[in-house]
C-alpha cells in the first residue's frame, strides 16, 4: 500500500492560509487586549451601549469558538459525526443569517453613533442638524433683553442708543412689485397705457383696422368649449326627452343658462356697451359698469320702503 502524499501546491497553499490565520489571530488578540484594558480602567464606557451589537458579537464568538474546536478536531484526524458543535454552528448561522435585515435597517443609526463618539459632532448633512433647537431660542431671547436693559441704561445715561438688533424680518414667499417710490404722475401713466392696450385690443378697433388697413386679416380657429358642451348636453337632454316621451324637469340654474346662451351675453359686452376709447385721447376712462352703480347705491343710502301706514287713507264718495 503505498502513501497517497497531497500535490506541492496544495501544501503550500495550506501554509499560507495558516500564516495569514496566524498573522491575523494575534492582531485580533493585541486589539481586544488593548480594548478590554481600556474597559477596566473606565476610558469606554459601555453601558449605554446597544443591545443588538452585544447579542450579535456574542453569537460571532460563540460561532468562532465552535468553529475552532471542529477544526481542530479535524486536523487530528478525528472523526465529527455526531459532534455538538455542529449542530451548535448551524444554529448560530441561522441566527446570523436571520438578523442580518434587522443589522441592514439599523446600519445608519449605527454608523452614525460610532461617528458621533469618533469626532463628538453631527455630519453637514444629518437631519438632526435643522430640527427646533428651544434652548438657542432662550438664549437669544436672553440676549436680546440684556441688549435692551444696556440700551435702556445708555439711554437714561445720556448716551445715544443703538438701533435694536435681531428683529425678526418676514421671509418673502413671492417677489412682490415695490411701489413705494411711485408718485401719482407715473402712476397715472402706467393706468393710462393699460387703458390704450385695452382699447387697442377692443372689437371696435379691431373692426376700424381691417376696414382701413391694408395688413393682411388674420383668421384664428377656436372653439367655444362652454357653448359646444351646452349643445351637446341639450341636444342629449332632447334625444332622451323624444325617445321616452317624457318632460325632464328643468332647474333654475338649467333655465338662466338657456337665457344667456341665447342672448347678447354670450357674445360679449361688447355688443351691449360702448367702448370706451378716451384713453387713445389721453384721458383716463370714467368707471362704470357694476362699481359704478355700487358707489352710487351706497351713496344714496338705503331705500325706504313703503308700508301700510304711509298709504293715503280712501274714502269712498
């Protein structure tokens, strides 16, 4: 029977293993060495520590611990059927591998703990960072009272006072035109172009430059989507009606929508009021229409109404 001896490469490989096994072990042992003094003499405290990070490097050293004794057993020649150990590493591996979601959701707290032990401040960019801070708010409410009680002294004193600092200033939701500077000549030139655009834009002149200009007409396509939708909804409404030989009742609302569909209203005010085209004379337009009638209204004061008591008595002959 001759000795089966393994290839060259595989030993050599095997010596290298354990060389970084060996290598690696002592560094492990010098760091936990070096952490567990410092535990002993009080520099880390670890009593505030997590729970989760506990439970999981004692299940790593109960793993490594099992894991070293198998080994060991095999490099003796031993056989390990039927060993405890092994069934002592499947369990803790399945334990490892089922908390390994819970160490993925709990890896940022964490990473940001060890950070904040590491450099004793948050990073730029933490939430934490632009939470309600109460305790600035007190102190500068202490700061600025203490200002105003040394601006009251100087005052009382004598000494001209400063003006008062940290004022809380509004932020600006939407830029807002500033018309502050404005005197009543612009800003009856800016009302009086306003009112030549509208009276350059109205049917009126509209009609006045096709007739004399020799431009070319402009032709645009729309289409009234309020008026098509009303058609189509009575020409349903009447489909239904003759189809079923019924009178569908008709709303208040129905019938004042029938009305101005039906008259001047619905094609513009145009066609019912003047347009006002002082402004292309450089006069202002009088204001009229619904505010005009309002402001008079109010003007005149309330209507009196009649009642029984003001009628003449009559008298029969």
């Amino acid at each position: 029977m001759t000795d089966s001896k393994p290839p060259e490469e595989e030993v050599t490989r095997a010596n290298t293993l354990l060389a970084d096994l060996t290598d690696g072990l002592g560094k492990a042992s010098s760091l936990v060495t070096a952490l567990t003094a410092k535990v002993k003499d009080g520099q880390l405290d670890t009593a505030q520590g997590l729970s989760f990070l506990e439970m999981k490097n004692s299940l790593l050293l109960s793993y490594l611990v099992d894991l070293s004794r198998v080994m060991s057993l095999k490099l003796h020649g031993k056989s390990i059927a039927g060993d405890a150990g092994i069934e002592r590493l499947v369990e803790l591996r399945t334990v490892l591998e089922r908390i390994r979601p819970i160490d993925q959701k709990l890896r940022y707290q964490v990473d940001k703990l060890v950070r904040i032990a590491t450099t004793g401040q948050l990073g730029e960019s933490d939430p934490l960072r632009f939470r309600p801070q109460p305790g600035n708010l007190a102190s500068r409410l202490e700061g600025d009272e203490a200002s105003d009680s040394d601006q009251e002294t100087d005052t009382a004193a004598g000494k001209p006072g400063k003006g008062k600092e940290g004022v809380y200033v509004p932020p600006k939701i939407t830029a807002v035109h500033y018309d502050g500077d404005e005197t009543a000549e612009s800003r009856k030139e800016r009302r009086l172009a306003a009112a030549r655009r509208r009276a350059l834009s109205s049917s009126v002149m509209q009609e006045l430059g096709r007739q004399y200009l020799d431009t070319p007409e402009e032709v645009h396509d729309y289409s009234d989507t309020y008026r098509n939708r009303s058609t189509r909804e009575e020409a349903e409404r009447t489909k239904y009606e003759e189809d079923f030989m019924v009178r569908l009742p008709e709303t208040k609302q129905d019938q004042r929508r029938k009305r101005e569909l039906t008259t001047d209203w619905s094609l513009g005010e145009e066609l019912t009021q003047r347009a006002d085209l002082s402004a292309l004379e450089g006069r202002l337009p009088v204001a009229g229409g619904k505010k005009r009638r309002a402001a008079s209204a109010a003007k005149a004061g309330p209507k009196r109404r009649k009642g029984r008591g003001n009628k003449k008595p009559r008298f029969n002959l």
